[in-house]
C-alpha cells in the first residue's frame, strides 16, 4: 500500500490541516520543527563536546546550563526540553538511561539508538551498570564512581566525556570527529583513533 | 511545602498509586519506599501526573535526588550512584 493512502498519513494530514486552520501552528512552524528534527543528530552533541574541551568558558556554561550553551553553537532549542549536562572526571562516569520510557537529549543527539528504549538496557542500567557497559567494552576501574542518571521527568541529559590522551593540539573539528553518541550517553569513552 | 535544600536528606514515598487506578507516575518503582540526598532542585514544572489526563496541572518544584545503588538493590559497587528527578510531592523529610 502507499504510505500516502495509510490511515495514519491521513489522520496526521487531518490533524496537520485542522491545528493550521484553527490558527494554533501554522504549515510554516510544521515545517521548521520537521528541518530540527531532521537536523538532530550527534554530530550537534560532539560539537558542544569539543568545544567544552578546548574552550574553559564555554564548558563552564555547558555545565550550568546545556540548552543555553547548545543554543550559542546554532541548535535549536525552541521547544526542546531543558537540558542538563554531567561531566564524566577521573573519579566519576556518567550513564545515562530512561527507565520509565525513552527520554533522550534528542535535541542534540538525534534520535535514540535502538536498544535505548529496550527493556534490558533500562533495567540493567539501574540495577547492573558495571556489567551492561563492560559489554560494550567500556571498564570502569574499581576507583572510579559511576553515576546512572535515571531521566525521568523534564530534563534531558547528556554527558561531557573526558578528552582522551594524545589529541593534544587538535582542531575542534578533529575532536569533533571521535566523539560518538555513546560517548554522550556514557556507554562508551572516546578513544583516540589509531595513527 | 517546605521545599528541601541540597544535603537534605529525603525519602520517596512508599507508594503505589497504580495499584488504585489509572494513572502516570514518573517515580521509577525500583525507588519507592528509598532513601535519598538532595543534590539540587532543578527548577518547577507542571505536575505531569495531572498532564497526562489533560487535568490543570499545579506547578512542582522537581529535585535531582541521589541514592546509594548498591543501597536500593543489595548489590552492585560500593560508592556507585543513582541520580534522579524526583517531583516534591513524592519526597518526605527523612
């Protein structure tokens, strides 16, 4: 069947029509929050990233407050939930889960991964972090405090991971380029690529 | 309210509303009944427990909350930590 011709097309069409012709939102407004959506993606995240590890001021703002210091890099967060950012230290490793549903800093992330929203991944990360990320290869040495970060309410969280070793000197397009959506979610720590 | 202040110490409700009917809890179950610290509240929002059947909604202040993970599952890391938000009317003064 075409996808046009669905019962779900229609009724969002229907729905899409009615809240234009009541005034509530115009097809303008649609249309620019679908281009955000679209546009969300991790590359948004990595950017902050970067730039926190290279710029001390703007990691300050990142870490008192995300959605301003995500908004001063261009992304939009009209709308978007408040976002909270946690920095991962030597002493300290940020996970980050939704255990109610699927809350995700998607504003600057994208849209989940698929296993984010799985019921494995949300019960494990809660009750057995140390052994859900050790299959992912990530090792949290016995030294350092991990931190589950249960979003359940009205922020969204992501988080600052540590700059890896070795990227001394580096561009923040070439930082950019290493850190992963995981990195931002604490399932995995940038690596330095090989040479 | 009173209102806690970050160091407060807290406890989340032991309690099951879903067990007396419909409802939207954003208080995870594994915390019910748990201790907690207060790391800082992180501003007000609508109750969405009212939101989600389309009720006014009051404004609440919302909390970061921590707790000891191996404390809330008897097991785990010593030192390891559960951090979530938790609105007001779910905590009391422990």
């Amino acid at each position: 069947m075409n996808i046009l011709e669905s019962e779900s097309e229609k009724l969002l069409t229907a729905v899409r029509d009615l809240l234009a012709a009541k005034g509530l939102v115009t097809t303008a407004e649609i249309a620019e929050r679908i281009a955000i959506t679209d546009a969300a993606n991790p590359g948004q995240g990595a950017r902050m990233v970067a730039k926190a590890w290279t710029d001390p001021a703007y990691r300050a703002l990142m870490l008192e407050d995300g959605t301003k210091a995500a908004e001063e890099l261009g992304i939009p967060m009209r709308g978007a939930p408040p976002l909270g950012v946690l920095e991962n230290t030597a002493e300290l490793h940020n996970l980050v889960v939704c255990t109610l549903c699927s809350c995700y800093p998607r504003a600057v992330l994208g849209y989940p991964p698929f296993w984010f929203k799985s019921a494995a991944y949300r019960a494990r990360g809660v009750r057995d972090p140390r052994g859900l990320l050790s299959e992912w290869g990530t090792v949290v040495p016995d030294n350092v405090k991990i931190r589950v970060v249960d979003s359940t309410a009205d922020y969204r969280w992501m988080v600052l991971p540590q700059r890896p070793a070795g990227t001394e000197g580096w561009s923040e397009e070439k930082l950019a380029s290493i850190v992963r959506e995981g990195d931002m979610i604490g399932v995995t720590v940038p690596v330095q690529p090989a040479r | 309210m009173a209102g806690f202040a970050p160091g407060a110490h807290v406890r989340v409700k032991n309690d099951w509303p879903e067990t007396r009917g419909p409802v939207h809890i954003r208080t995870p179950h594994y915390l019910r009944g748990m201790h907690g610290t207060v790391v800082r509240q992180l501003g007000a929002f609508p109750n969405p427990e009212d939101l989600a059947f389309a009720r006014p909604a009051a404004t609440l202040p919302l909390y970061h909350v921590a707790f000891d993970q191996p404390a809330v599952w008897q097991e785990g890391h010593a030192g390891d930590q559960l951090l979530v938000e938790i609105y007001e009317h779910w905590l009391e003064p422990a």
